[in-house]
C-alpha cells in the first residue's frame, strides 16, 4: 500500500482555509428568483384561510404557492410518509410550512412571508412525551401518537433479578441537540426547457432528494438531477430535511419556469429543522456480588415531533445499543418513538444511541460504587468478545477490539484505581460500541455504486453516490484509488456526487462512506486493473500472474515498465478503462417479535477517560482533559480519523455540559441563535487524546469500517460519571450544567 494508512493531506483543504469552493448560497443564475416559507404560529389548528391575494399583489411578488399547486403527491418521503410538503388542512407544529413565496429579491420573499396574513383555528397541543403515549384525545399520529414500536426479549429477565445481588431502577433524560452546522440550508432549483429539474444544494443524501420532488413533481426520476455543493457541516442534519427544502425551491422553479433559490437564516434553520430526539429512560440492572451483569430492563422513549421522518430507525438504532456492549443473558427493552406537537426530530450523529447509552454507561458506574468495585473492573469482566452475543443474539465473530481500547487508555492516560486523588477532581469512563452502516433497520437501502475512469495522460476521476461533508470522505476514497489502481495520489480526483452519474447509492449516513463506497471503488478498479494487467502482461511477455503493480510500476521478476506506458498502450488500442462498481452489504436480521437477528455486519468499539474539576462553591466544571481510543478497523488515513475523534469528543462535550435547547408552552424554540443556544468553541476544548485501534473488518477495503458517528456517543457518560468521581453528585438528564451540580451539593 502506498498511500493506503498514510497521513496524506486533504486535497481541498487549502482551498477551505482560504475561504474557497462553491457552496449551495454562492451560486447564481440568469433571472433567479428567491424563496422563503409561510409557516405556522401554532403548535395545533385547522387552517382557515391563507389570504394569497393579497401577497401575489406586494411589488416584488413573483408567485405564492400552496398545497394546491403541487401536481404531485403532497409527501415527503422518508420511512412513513405522513410528512406533507405543505400542510392542507391541519398544522402540527410552530413552523410547520404552509406556502411558499416566491420574489425578486431575497429580503422581498422573506418580509413578505412573515408578515403572510393567516386564519387558524387553534387546537389544543400535546409537547410532553409521556403525555402523548396513548394520548385519548389528541391524536397527532394513529390512535395512540406512537410512531414505531420495538422490543428486545432475551432469557428470562424477571426470574434473573430475583437472583441478582444488587438491583438499581434510574430515569434519565435527554435534551433536544442542535447539529449547529456552519452552513445554514441552501437549495437552488433551475427548469431546463426539455422539463428536467436540476436541483443544487448542501445535503447528505442526493438520492432521497431525488425521490421526494419526483413525488412532489410527479416526474419521472430521469428528469431529475440532483448535484451536492460543497456542504458546510451536517452530521445528520442534512439527512432527510433537504428533501423538503428542495421541494419547497423546485415547486415555484416548476410552475414559473425559472430558477429559483431557498436559503433560510439561521434563526428559521433552527426553529423549522430537525433536531436529535429528546428522550426519557427506565433502566433497571442487576448484578451479582462479583460484578456481573445478569439482567437488564430498558423503557426507552424518544420525542419524535409532529411526524415521523426517521424516528423508526433512529429508535431502532438505540433499542440495539440499549445495554451498551456488554454480555448479559437476560434482557428485556421496550422502546417508543412518540408524536408530540412540536418540530419534528430527525438524524443526529450517533443516531438514537447517545440517549440510550448515557443511560447504560451511568448505569455501569452506579452499579460499580454500589458493589464498591473499580469502574473498570465491572467494564472488563462484562465486555463483549469474540465468541460473545449481543443482546440481538448476533455472535461476534472478528473485529472486536473493545478490550483493546480500553487498554490503550489506562496505559496512555496513566490512570490507575484511587490513583491521583485530587479534591474535585475525578475521572469518568464510558466503553461502547456502534453498528456500523444500516444494519437490518435499512438493508434495502445497503447498496452503493461507483465509476473510476483512467484517462490516456494516467489521470484518474471517479464518481459515487455518497457525500463529502467535511469528514475527509474524498481523501480516504482518493487513497483506496490510488492504491488500487497504482497511480500517484496526486493524479486522483473525485468529480462532484451527481445522481445522473452512478445508480441510486443510498444515503451518506451510519458511518457507510468509507466501507460502502470504498468496496464499489475497489470492484470497479478491479475491472480496470484487469485490462491494465492483460495488457501489461503482454508488453513484458509473462503470464498473467507474473505481474505485479508498485508505485507507478508494473513488474515481471526483473522487468519493469511504467505503469503510464501501460495505461497509453491501453488508449492507442481503443480498450476501455473505465468501469462501474457495485457493492452490497452482508445479509442483517431482525425479528420484531423478539428483537433477535444478526443487526449489523460489524461493530465499532471505543473507550473514553473524561477527567473533570468540580468546583465545590458553584458547580462549575472545568473539562481537563480526554483520551478516546477507537477501533476503525484499519485507519485509511490516521491524521481524519483523529480529526473525527476530537471532533466528535468535542460535539459531545457539548451535548454533555452546555446545549441546552429549550421550547415554550406553545412548543416553539425559544433560544434560536447561537447568542442563546451555546456550543464549544476553541477555548472550550480541553487537552484531547486521540488514540487509534485497528481490529480489521474481513469485508472492509484494506480492513476498514466505519466509526465516524462514535466520537461524540460515549462523552456524555464519561464527562457524567467523572463529575460523581469528583464530588459524588449523580446527574441523570443533560446537560450537567453548574445549577445542577450546584443543587446536588446542596441537596447533600
């Protein structure tokens, strides 16, 4: 491998630190209107009236357009299509899009819109999620607001914790997250004269967005284009809503036969899109005397908002990860994603598991200081191995280094039991693991396509179906290229995600990237490297198998020749180097009757060691410093995936001490701007140790498997557990914020 495993540079990355590339806002276009959104000031109601008239009349209003101008299916697509792109009859929640202005001149769409006379009946709102479980009469979604339903069922839980020394019953909670990515959303739409849609924008998953304006539009998916800019930040945010913002643009671009721009500030971005689901558990463990685990019982509850985008599989996700990556024989979980009056909550960079496993991992040290036992040493003699089941059943079989993480911490950090006892300064771990890719919540969508050209100079392009969203998605795939086709780094260049180029590759989200399109690139350079290789062989006259591939050379025992040579005799014989590649996932099982299968086709494993200062007078913590080990399988580039770690570590410091957004008693965002919705910044960042483990995954390229999602889903509990090592407070909903702290002090 000649790049494969190296620290190789970025190849945009001195274009972004100049301020360069095109992003979705940047473009412009001939005759291009804007876009803003009528939305609702409401939690609940009927629609009575929308006076259009009276907006199509304003100076610079170019058209407004309602539900009853879509030709189309008045959906949006995700899981269960309840979502409209524009309401009819009902709102659901403050924000919810009921029309879409179309003018000049941005400032014009956006006034305009806000000032749109409405006539709503307001209805009576439910915001609480264990109030709107079995809600008897405010029915936002079917007859009981429950969107989706799971259950896990493993040995004999009753009958287990009545032999269990110890028994420990908690509730925690979770707040909303924002992903505050750096770019708010952006789409911009243009009509071509043969009745193609192009649509342009930041985003995650072309393909969805494909789907929802063929829908909306009712056109066939070969007249619709859908192109990524160069995205500024998602981490899930950028999943499933720009499937409706690229319907809110393309709508008007349709119907005026022009194009047309939507871009929210990021107040609006805040308010109207998707956040990481608020949550409620009842967790309930017991362990013998010796600290190991034998029951668990799990009620897990998400706040899924007025309609259901990716609730079902965001809870699927944490109903799989709900006793975290430990043995236990009997288990029983039940989750729920409710419907409740308020935005609707989508993907969230961990995907339904942070919740769920700030709850395991407190849990563990809870059950630890019970027993009197070293944190660690309930972890160690309860971790999953090789050979083990998760609580699905699914039997581990290679690619675990969870152990191995978690060595690689106390050996880097120095920390040992009781050791380096300071006042107010304590130490918190969290061991976890993480499904990588769909898994069986979304094996239709687990294929990815590919296509690598080699051009006659020895330059080569390719294309895939995934995403750069600043997780170094093109470097790695640069480099799996370049070692596969045994060209110079510098010669490999990936050409924009366009759906017009490769088929349908599924969406850009659960880690898949690297392991997905990597495989589709390594079957299409296969292709290649096979004609390269016959023609090589002929060149030096040898067998087949004789060649061999090393940078820039193709050999045959003594004999070499540069690859370029190769490559041109290739050209001047007319004999293709380009090909498509193709890759699907393994088979993945789940039985939702007993919530057993094989899930995922591998995991991810990590280990973290918060260390925090307690202030005992105010409650203040002072994070010192981290250390988070991460098994990837193989480390394609090491420098992006200790870049991923201490980004994430850093995300989930914030969902740890600080984020806190809060609704009101309509269930309106009531802190939208990041002067009142604060987030870590740089002096924030306390000393991060990033720390890489490489179990190879058998059907990764060279081993890999992705973990981008898993920096952030084990923060939580560590910085939560350290802050009870330091001053014995327990806190069980985020964020741990001083007051919080403060009041356990005082309570004791």
């Amino acid at each position: 491998m000649s790049v494969v495993g190296k620290r190789v540079q970025r190849p945009e990355s001195i274009t972004r630190v100049k301020g360069g590339g095109l992003f979705a806002d940047d473009s412009k276009y001939h005759g291009m209107l804007h876009a803003a959104v009528i939305r609702s000031p409401v939690a609940r109601g009927i629609i009575q009236c929308i006076n259009t008239e009276s907006i199509i009349k304003k100076k610079g209003i170019e058209g407004v357009f309602t539900c009853k101008d879509i030709p189309g299916k008045n959906v949006i697509p995700v899981v269960i299509d309840d979502q409209p792109l524009l309401a009819e009859r009902y709102v659901n929640y403050v924000g919810e899009p009921i029309a879409v202005v179309v003018a000049k001149d941005r400032e014009t769409a956006r006034t305009v819109a806000k000032n749109a006379k409405l006539k709503i009946k307001e209805l009576p709102a439910i915001l609480d999620i264990l109030e709107a479980r079995n809600h008897p009469d405010i029915h936002i979604f079917g007859d009981d607001n429950i969107f989706k339903h799971l259950k896990i069922r493993r040995g004999n839980p009753s009958s287990a914790f009545k032999k269990c020394d110890i028994i420990l019953e908690n509730i925690y909670r979770t707040p909303y997250q924002e992903h505050a990515y750096i770019e708010p959303h952006s789409v911009t739409a243009i009509p071509y004269p043969d009745g193609t849609i192009e649509v342009r924008g930041c985003m995650q998953c072309p393909f969805y967005v494909r789907e929802a304006v063929t829908k909306s539009l009712n056109l066939p998916e070969s007249k619709v284009r859908v192109i990524q800019s160069a995205t500024g930040g998602a981490f899930g945010g950028k999943e499933d809503v720009p499937s409706l913002i690229a319907c809110q643009a393309a709508l008007p671009a349709m119907k005026l036969g022009k194009p047309v721009k939507l871009t929210y500030d990021r107040t609006e971005d805040m308010i109207a899109m998707s956040k990481r689901h608020p949550s409620w558990t009842y967790y309930k463990s017991g362990v013998t005397r010796d600290g190991i685990l034998r029951a668990v019982e799990v009620e897990y509850i998400i706040d899924g908002g007025a309609y259901s985008t990716l609730s079902a599989v965001v809870l699927f996700r944490g109903t799989v990860h709900a006793v975290g990556p430990y043995r236990c024989p009997n288990v029983k979980v039940d989750s729920y994603a409710v419907a409740t009056n308020k935005v609707p909550c989508g993907a969230f960079r961990g995907f339904g598991s942070p919740q769920v496993l700030f709850a395991a991992e407190s849990q563990m040290d809870e059950l630890a200081n019970r027993l009197d036992m070293d944190p660690v040493e309930i972890r160690r003699r309860n971790l999953l191995r090789v050979g083990d089941e998760t609580i699905t059943g699914q039997k581990l079989k290679n690619s675990v280094g969870l152990e191995k993480s978690l060595d690689k911490v106390i050996q880097v950090s120095g920390w040992t039991p009781g050791g380096c006892k300071q006042d107010g300064v304590g130490y918190g771990f969290s061991t976890i693991f993480y499904g990588v890719g769909l898994g069986a919540g979304g094996k239709h969508m687990a294929r990815t396509g590919a296509r690598v050209i080699v051009h006659a100079d020895g330059s080569v392009s390719f294309s895939v179906g995934t995403t750069e969203l600043g997780q170094g998605m093109i470097t790695v795939l640069s480099q799996i290229v370049a070692d596969e086709i045994g060209v110079p780094l510098e010669c490999v260049d990936m050409i924009p995600t366009d759906t017009s180029r490769v088929p349908d590759s599924g969406p850009t989200v659960a880690s898949r990237a690297t392991t997905m399109s990597g495989n589709a690139l390594k079957d299409a350079c296969t292709k290649i490297r096979n004609t390269l290789r016959s023609e090589a062989s002929e060149m030096l006259g040898c067998s087949l198998d004789e060649i061999d591939f090393d940078n820039g050379l193709v050999s045959n025992k003594g004999d070499s020749i540069p690859l370029i040579e190769v490559i041109k005799s290739c050209s001047f014989k007319r004999l293709s180097l380009s090909a498509e590649g193709w890759h699907t996932s393994p088979p993945t099982t789940f039985d939702d009757k007993t919530g057993t299968g094989d899930v995922y086709v591998t995991y991810a494993w990590a280990t973290n060691l918060a260390k925090v200062k307690v202030d005992r007078e105010t409650g203040e913590i002072n994070i010192l410093k981290i250390w988070s080990a991460h098994d990837v399988g193989k480390a394609i580039n090491p420098t992006l995936a200790e870049g991923q770690i201490e980004g994430g570590v850093l995300q989930g410091l914030g969902y740890a001490v600080m984020e806190d957004m809060k609704s009101d008693s309509r269930g309106a965002i009531i802190n939208p701007e990041f002067s009142t919705y604060i987030i870590p910044t740089a002096q924030d960042q306390p000393e991060i140790v990033p720390l890489i483990v490489e179990e190879p995954y058998p059907d990764g390229p060279f081993g890999a498997k992705g973990f981008g999602e898993q920096p952030l889903m084990g923060i939580a509990p560590a910085v939560a557990n350290a802050v009870f090592d330091a001053v014995r407070v327990r806190i069980r909903e985020l964020p741990v914020t001083p007051e919080k702290v403060w009041q356990g002090l005082r309570n004791k």
